[in-house]
C-alpha cells in the first residue's frame, strides 16, 4: 500500500494554539508545546519546530496529528526525535499512523535544512501491514510505555479513599511527625535548590542507582517552564528531606521529577509530599496527574519506582512505544552495528565486517568500528 501523505504545516505559537485550543477533548503532552520548545533551546538544544498534519477529506480543521521535533547531531546518528509524541487528534487506526509515517518520510526527506538518518517517535502499530516505511527497535530508551493516571475530579475524601491503605497510613504517620509542606515561591525556587535539594537528588541518584541530570537542567526547567512548574518541598524540623515537580497544561498534570533523602523515607515525607500536591494540582483545576513511568517489558528498569507509584491509583496507562523509523538504511544499519560493538566489545566486529562487507561504498566505514574494537581491548573509554 502507497499511503497518501498528509498535508503539514510548521506551526507558529498562535497558530498552535489555535488549533489546540480547538479540540479541547485531547491531552496534548507538555513536551509537544512551544513552551517545551523554548526550554529545550534554553537548555542547548535544537528544537526544528512543530509540524501539523492535516486530512482535507475531513470535517471541521481536517487535524490528524501533531508532532514537535528536536534536531539531534550526535556523531554518526543525526536523527529527529519527538518526545512524547506525536499526538493523534482522531482515532489512531494502522491506517491513520501509516499516513502519517509516509509523511513524516517525504517530509524530512525534502526538508534542506536536516538531513537526518532516522526520526525516533512513538508507534502504536509497528507491525501493520500498512507502514510505507521500516520500523526498528529504538537504539537507546525512548519514552516510558506505561503510566499510572490518578482522576483528581474525584472529591478529596473519594481520592484518599482510592489510595490502598499503605499510602494512607503513611501520609498519617508523616503528618503525626510533623513534615512540613511547603509550596516554594518562584523568586526563591533556584537558589533553593541549589544549596539544599540538589543533593537530595544526589542522595536519590546514588542510593538507587541511576544518574541524575546536572543540577543546571533542573534549574533551567524552573526557570524556562515557571508558569508551568511547581516545586514543593517535604521539611521535617525544619531541614528539607524530599521534593518533587510538577508541570501543568491545560488540565493535565504530571509528577515529573522527584527525589528524598533516607531522612525523608525514615518519616515517610515522600507520601505527603504527593497527597499534598493532588490536592494543589486539583485545587488548580487539573483533571488528571500522570506519574511517569512504571515497569513494563520495555522498561524493566522503571520496578523500582512502579511499587510506590501505585500506591496511589490502578488506573495504569498504556502509551505507544518508541521506535526508530529508519530514513537511510544502510546508515542506520551501520550505526546500529557500531552502538552493538560498543555495547558488546571487540568480538561484535566480524559480525559488522560479514553484515557490510558486500554493501558497495559502506567497507570505509568499517575503520571507525576497528577503532572503536580497539579502544574497548585497551580499556580507555574513549569510544563512543
């Protein structure tokens, strides 16, 4: 099947907001707005632009989907990634998201600006029949696939209520040690969290084993997002113990990052800390707070937060997953190898050579592969 590609338009902000404001029933994720647009250009980072996609055939706007694209140039892989996205405005059917991979392929295949070899994005049906273009397993992690959703139209009796009887005893025996909730105004926020909850994140990081953005993103988020963030602080006599952010857009709200010290779980601060924020979030007019990600075969790594998260709700949400859609197959077949033979060691090199070696024009790559074999014998960490 040859897929009829979608009309697009690259969006200012006010048409964006136009037609998002159109069809108010949708969530469009924060991550797809100028507003994310302009931290990322902040934060180093080179954001394309937001692209529309139109179905003239139907009625009213004729908007199928939205899509906000970064433009990454790491060594060997130049690529556009939608985080978080894209958003489909009608029903996301194989037929629709085969229209929409066939655009995005002509799109950026007459863009002259990029020249990417593949665009990363999340896919509901990657195995339909209907994809004009390959799909491949992304080559690092992606966006989360699974997510607890807490309903905050519920009335404040109703949500506690829903919570199982952990999270709630816990939130008692915080108050009864007397954690302190603190919303923390935006003229304070960054100093704030330099000097006292940067190293709770620290702590966070080192205790369960992941690495930590710098200090510097954090406060570039504050900064760049203010009117879309929140930070609230959990302080037991007086010292700060945990904190989280939230962000907001147009109803939906998300607990985004998050950290405590093993002070803060001694008083069980982190469960106040959240009971408290629902109760903000909903006293702001937010229907919805997305928790972020949980365990699923994707992400196996997300087990040790999933525990906490659904003290607070069964509602688990299920998203599309990330994958790379391949625009140079050949590059991206050799950038796979390359990201295979730093993963595995110099033994994944004979694969690469037998794999390329009768690909016309493509063994002069195979001398950065060599290099990179050699670096991991010598065990200096210079590849990469």
């Amino acid at each position: 099947m040859n897929a009829v590609p979608y009309r697009h338009e690259e969006l200012t902000p006010a048409r964006f907001d136009e037609l998002v404001e159109a069809h108010p029933g949708t969530v469009v994720p924060l991550e797809q707005t100028p507003q994310w647009a302009a931290f990322e250009r902040d934060s180093g980072r080179k954001p394309l632009g937001i692209f529309a996609y139109f179905d003239d055939s139907l009625p009213g706007d004729g908007l199928v989907a939205l899509a906000a694209y970064l433009h990454s140039t790491r060594r060997l892989r130049e690529s556009m990634v939608v985080v978080n996205g894209p958003v489909f405005f009608v029903p996301r059917t194989p037929a629709a998201e085969a229209r929409f991979l066939a655009t995005v392929k002509a799109q950026f295949a007459s863009d002259a600006r990029v020249d990417p070899v593949f665009v990363r994005l999340q896919v509901e049906h990657p195995a339909s029949a209907l994809n004009p273009v390959p799909i491949a397993t992304a080559l690092e992690p992606g966006w989360y696939d699974r997510e607890i959703v807490v309903d905050l139209t519920l009335d404040e009796k109703e949500l506690l209520a829903s919570f199982r009887p952990n999270a709630r005893q816990s939130i008692r025996k915080a108050t009864r040690a007397g954690v302190e909730i603190r919303t923390i105004d935006r003229s304070e926020r960054l100093e704030l969290f330099s000097t006292a909850l940067y190293p709770i994140m620290a702590e966070t990081a080192a205790r369960d084993g992941f690495a930590s953005f710098s200090s510097d993103y954090y406060r570039m988020l504050l900064a760049s997002l203010d009117e879309c963030t929140e930070l609230l602080v959990a302080y037991h006599e007086g010292v700060p113990v945990s904190w989280l952010i939230t962000t907001e857009y147009r109803g939906y709200s998300v607990y985004y990052f998050a950290a405590s010290s093993a002070a803060a779980r001694a008083v069980f601060a982190p469960y106040l800390l959240l009971w408290e924020s629902f109760k903000m979030l909903k006293e702001r007019g937010n229907h919805s707070c997305g928790l972020t990600g949980i365990v699923s075969e994707t992400y196996p790594s997300l087990a040790n937060v999933t525990t906490f998260k659904r003290n607070f709700s069964k509602n688990v949400v299920v998203l599309p997953t990330t994958f790379d859609v391949p625009l140079k197959r050949t590059q991206y077949a050799l950038l796979s190898a390359a990201l295979r033979v730093r993963r595995q060691g110099p033994g994944a090199v004979r694969k690469v050579v037998a794999a390329v070696a009768a690909v016309p024009g493509q063994l002069g790559r195979l001398g950065r592969l060599g290099r990179l074999a050699r670096s991991k014998r010598q065990g200096d960490g210079s590849a990469g």
